[in-house]
C-alpha cells in the first residue's frame, strides 16, 4: 500500500466518522415515539359532557413501581418486573350527551397516527351497534414491546388509553388470571396446555 493511498484511505475514514453521528441524530429525530398527541382531541373536550384524563408519569409512576415492588405478594412483585420500564400511562375518555356530536375525522387522526410505520396493528373490531370501533396497536424496539395504544369510539363516547415503555408480556402472560389481571390464554402448542 502506497503512502497516497493510505492518505485517501486515512481521509476517507475521517469523513465516515463524520458522518456517523449525523446518520445516527438524523434517525433519532425521525423514529417514533410511542406517545400519542392528545393534543389533537382538544376540540373533543370543548363538545364532551364528561371528560376523563389521567396521566401517570415521571415521579407518580416511580412512586407506584416502588409500591408495588415492596409489597410481600410473590405475584405483584412480578407485576412491578414486567412494568418495571413503563414511561408513562395515559387514559383520555370523553361522553357526549348526544350521538355523533363530535367530529370523528378528530378520533380518525389518531387512528392515522398509529398506522404510521413504527406501529403495528394488533386487533381491530367493528360493530354496528352504536357504530363501534375497537382498534389496538403496538410499538416494538427489536424484540421489545415499546408501547401499546387502544382507540375505542362509538357514537357517543371516545376513549384512548396509552402505554409507553417497554412491556414484558411473558410475564404479564404468567401473570393472567391473577391480581385482576385478565387470563390470557395462548396456544403453545404443548399436550399439556391442551388438556
């Protein structure tokens, strides 16, 4: 190897070193945050007759996982492990006094927000009873569920529930059934589970 091409070599590396921090910000800035922007529902707010918000984060969610994970039961200690990266937890649910007296393209910019790349759809359920709409979708970091987002709407009522933060479902699944939590029953495909 000749000493220019070294030079080239050496200069070239330099200008990728450059640049990598550049690629990494610029994918940062870009990748998705499990967060909904609520803000978009403000004009649901001014119409509802009930509004409901409730926003666990920061210093309050510390609080609970701390709670939960000193308490003597065996199975809410799992539930403080498999909680134990959560971010925030939003709930926003909003009644109306009358059907369709909100603005559903408000709801339906939600809806569009989750079916951007970085969600993916879990379950969706129509029904025509009160033109009700149930969708859930999830985040996922490589193997890590990074937030979930529920939208349910119907003629007279919205409500959104938010989870962000990693979820650890194995656990949550060993979990079903107990502590209030829902039983989840997931083939494995096992004799055993068969029975």
């Amino acid at each position: 190897m000749t000493f220019r091409t070294m030079k080239t070599l050496i200069k070239h590396s330099m200008k990728l070193l450059f640049l990598i921090p550049v690629a990494v910000m610029v994918t940062t800035a870009f990748a998705q945050d499990p967060k909904l922007h609520f803000e978009r529902l403000s004009s649901l707010e001014t119409k509802a007759r009930d509004v409901v918000e409730v926003n666990i984060d920061g210093k309050l969610l510390d609080l609970a996982k701390r709670v939960i994970s000193k308490v003597s039961d065996e199975d809410a200690k799992k539930v403080a492990q498999a909680i134990a990266g959560l971010k925030g937890i939003y709930v926003r649910a909003y009644n109306f006094e009358n059907e369709n007296e909100y603005n559903a393209a408000d709801v339906d910019s939600i809806r569009a927000e989750l079916s951007s790349p970085g969600w993916e759809k879990l379950a969706n359920v129509r029904s025509k009873k009160n033109n009700q709409k149930v969708d859930v979708f999830t985040m996922f970091e490589g193997q890590n569920m990074s937030g979930v987002a529920v939208v349910i709407s119907d003629n007279k009522s919205v409500a959104l529930v938010n989870v962000v933060g990693p979820i650890d479902i194995d656990l949550l699944v060993e979990l079903s059934g107990k502590l209030n939590i829902p039983k989840i029953d997931i083939d494995t495909g096992t004799k055993k589970d068969k029975e």
